[in-house]
C-alpha cells in the first residue's frame, strides 16, 4: 500500500499534524518508536503558558491555548485542561528588569500580560513569598496533566482514519518514484509525502536525506509532590525561565524545568542530577513557602529539543519534494496543536493561518560555517 503521508514521530505535533491532513482527506500513517506522546509530549509539564513562550511565538502559543481549551470539540476529549491566570515572578534587581523588558516584547506580539507589583500579585495568587519585587500577569494560562494526551489522541486518530503504527523504529528513507520508501525493522511501506517530526531525533532524521542541523537537547527534570492541601491556584514562574509551578486538583503541586539533568540521545537514557533536583525543590520552596509542607512523591526527566537559533523547523524541506519537517518548538505542548494544524494547512493547498518557519536558514547557517 502506498499512503499519502508517512508522520514520523508520535507526539502532540506528529499527532496533530495527522490528523489535519487525514481530515483534509489524506490517507495517513503515523510512526513512533516507541508510544504515542510518550516522550516529550507525555512527561512535559503541560504548561499551557505566555509567560514563558518566546515573544515570536506568542501568535502561535495564543491559537494554540485556544484549541487545548477547546479540545473537546476539535479532538473529542477536554484532556483535563485547567485554564486559570498565569504570574511570572522577579525576585532581584536583574530579574525585574529582564521581566520588564520581556513583558514588552510580549505584549507587543499580542499577549495580554500586565506588569503588577506585589501587593497585587498576592491578591492573586494569596501563598506567594513576600519577597517577590515584580509579576507579570496573565489571564490566560493554564496546564493540562499531559498523559491524557495519548489517549484522546489516540481516539481521535483511530477515527479519522490514520492507521498508526507503534514500537515501530523507523531506521532509514530511500527516494522512490514520486515519494519515498521508509524503511522499518520489519518491513519498509511507500508514501507520496514523508514528514519528520521526531522531536530530539530529528537531527538524525535530517540525515537519513543527506540534511545536516544540529539539534540541542534538554533534559528536563520534574518533580511532584504527594496531595496537600491547597497552596497555589496560578500558574507560577521565575523571570529568568528557570521554574514553573502549578497545583492540580487533586493536590499534588508539579514543580518542572528548573536546572537540568543529563541525557544521551543516541541511547535514549537520561539522568537525573540530585543537586540540581535539591535546587528546584528549594526554589519552588522559595516562591511558595508553604510548600515546605510538601512530600516529593516521585521525578521523571524528558527530553527537549531546541534548534541553533531556538526557533520551530516548520516546513517543507528543501531539494526533497514532498518531504517536511516540525519541531523544536519553545513550549512546544501549548503551541503544539496549532503547529501541526499549520502545517496540515500548507500541505493540504491552504493558506496557512499563520507564517511557517522553514530550515533553509538553519541550512545557509551551516554552508556559513563550512
């Protein structure tokens, strides 16, 4: 059989971006390594956040907000998101000052955030430290418990048509009359179009068709917390990027980011580094002093990717008709649906809603360098 599209990569942007294009009447087949939204998009903190979202991005990271509360409708399934307001916090001189500068930039690519002081921001959110010099505020922010992902992905996909194939490595791609040949373990199927969406693989993914940009990964560390009692109702975060915080409603506070772990992407493993885990946990202590209360329940790491210049891959691939790229989006899980809707859009002979981000200038970066 040959498919219209072979979807390389089964998280939150290789799902969405099937089923768009299933949708638009394609037929669709996705690929993962291992489980649907099981890396990045199933172990993420599932912030669904503009404080924390580049300023270039904001117009994506807004539409994004609005499918994921809106999921019911569009995917058949609300994912348990909470929408609620959202405060980043400085707490010296220099983070004031890079939250003044970053609330600009922001609110002038249309995010409705508001620098408040702190007599304010505790009106707001009553559990926050009383050191806290300066907040930025947003109404709209929110987070979803990001393993319920999979499951209305699942469904949804199931229904729409897009045959997926799991624990199903992909291991190469060959060109073929009017389309390419991907090459599994165990057996090798044909596709018209191919789209890589691999997230910190797709360094690798690129160099299955002789492209070359190199993909940083992140390892981010999470902690969580046994049920409390209620301490926070906001979504919090530290000016400098570090932190975020969030309560759910069960009681258990979700501290994520913060300082990093340790990873290998070629063998997959990840670890944790527990000085850097200490610090997270004393700074999440430090934002919200009640939580000296709180029991650490478990951790988990995950990977992030990032481009050269911390920008998405979004587009077509140059000299590989037919072939196209998605990822390495900066908070990649709140602006991850609409990414991949994009996408489905230009590929489907629509106009996009928004501008696309193709590589080619990653590719002149690197014939720079050269």
């Amino acid at each position: 059989m040959t498919y219209d599209v072979a979807v390389i990569g089964g998280g939150v942007m290789g799902c969405a971006t099937a089923l768009f294009l299933a949708r638009g009447g394609m037929r669709v087949v996705l690929l993962d390594r291992g489980l649907l939204c099981r890396e990045a998009s199933g172990v993420n903190a599932g912030t669904l956040t503009m404080n924390m979202t580049r300023a270039a991005l904001i117009p994506y990271a807004l539409r994004g907000w609005e499918m994921w509360t809106t999921a019911g409708a569009w995917l058949g399934d609300d994912v348990g998101v909470l929408a609620t307001h959202g405060l980043s916090l400085a707490f010296t001189a220099a983070e004031a000052a890079l939250l003044e500068t970053r609330v600009a930039a922001r609110r002038e690519a249309g995010a409705p955030i508001t620098l408040i002081d702190p007599a304010r921001a505790r009106a707001i959110e009553p559990g926050l430290s009383e050191k806290t010099l300066l907040a930025a505020h947003c109404p709209i922010d929110g987070h979803a418990p990001s393993y319920r992902t999979a499951r209305a992905f699942r469904t949804a996909l199931l229904r729409d048509g897009v045959e997926i194939r799991e624990r199903c490595k992909v291991a190469g791609l060959d060109t073929a009359p009017g389309g390419y040949v991907v090459k599994t373990a165990d057996a090798t199927l044909t596709a018209t179009r191919i789209v890589l969406a691999g997230g910190v693989w797709l360094e690798e993914m690129l160099a299955w068709l002789g492209l070359t940009v190199p993909v940083k990964v992140l390892v981010n560390q999470l902690i969580v917390t046994e049920r409390m009692r209620p301490v926070m109702q906001t979504v919090l975060s530290i000016a400098n990027g570090l932190l975020s915080l969030k309560q759910f409603s069960n009681g258990s506070v979700l501290i994520g980011g913060g300082w990093q772990g340790i990873g290998d992407r070629e063998r997959g493993g990840v670890e944790a580094i527990p000085e850097n885990l200490i610090g997270n946990a004393r700074l999440a202590r430090w934002v919200i002093p009640a939580l000296a209360e709180a029991t650490i329940l478990r951790i988990w790491l995950g990977l992030e990717s990032e481009s050269p210049d911390a920008m998405p891959m979004l587009g077509p691939l140059p000299g590989h008709p037919g072939a196209f790229i998605i990822g390495t989006v900066h908070s990649g899980y709140t602006s991850g649906p609409f990414m991949g809707k994009l996408l489905a859009q230009s590929m489907l002979g629509q106009t996009p809603e928004l501008t696309l981000f193709p590589i080619d200038r990653l590719l002149a970066q690197q014939q720079d360098i050269a």
